[in-house]
C-alpha cells in the first residue's frame, strides 16, 4: 500500500511586461494629445476616464503583480502631468 503524494510547488509570478508597455504608448497618446490640442482627447474627462478604465484594467489582469501597478502609475502619474503642466 504505498501511495503517492503530489506535492505542488508554488511557481514564483512571471512580470507582465506588456501592460507596462501599453501603459507607456497610452500615456504617450494623452500627452500627445494634449500638447496638440486633440479635442476628443483633450478634455480633462477623456483624460481621467482613460486613466481609471486602464488602471483598473492594469489592476485587475496584473492580479498583485508589480507590473499591473507600475502600469497603473505610469498613466496615473502621465495624466496628472497633463493637469500640471
């Protein structure tokens, strides 16, 4: 009566690069956007819907990984420079 145990082994998180990387070219879409006065993207609440749903995206698919919330700063931090500057 021998039996066999299966012991699972917990495989450390592999980083989601791509989210940081469609993180980058959306915040680089808002700041072109509003550097050449693209009105459908210009407006503030464009701007701050744009940066919920993707953070929220960003959030949700990253599942506590590091790259779900750099992604969710980058385009946080590139909408708030648009305010700014």
């Amino acid at each position: 009566m021998n039996e066999t145990k299966t012991v699972k082994v917990n495989k450390p998180k592999k980083p989601m690069m791509w989210l940081i990387y469609v993180s980058l070219a959306l915040s680089g879409l808002v700041l072109l956007a509003d550097a050449y006065s693209i009105y459908p993207l210009a407006k503030w609440t464009a701007k701050l819907g744009i940066a919920l749903v993707y953070s929220a995206f960003a959030l949700v698919v990253g599942n506590g990984r590091k790259s779900g919330y750099t992604a969710a700063a980058i385009i946080v931090v590139a909408v708030l420079a648009t305010f700014v500057i």
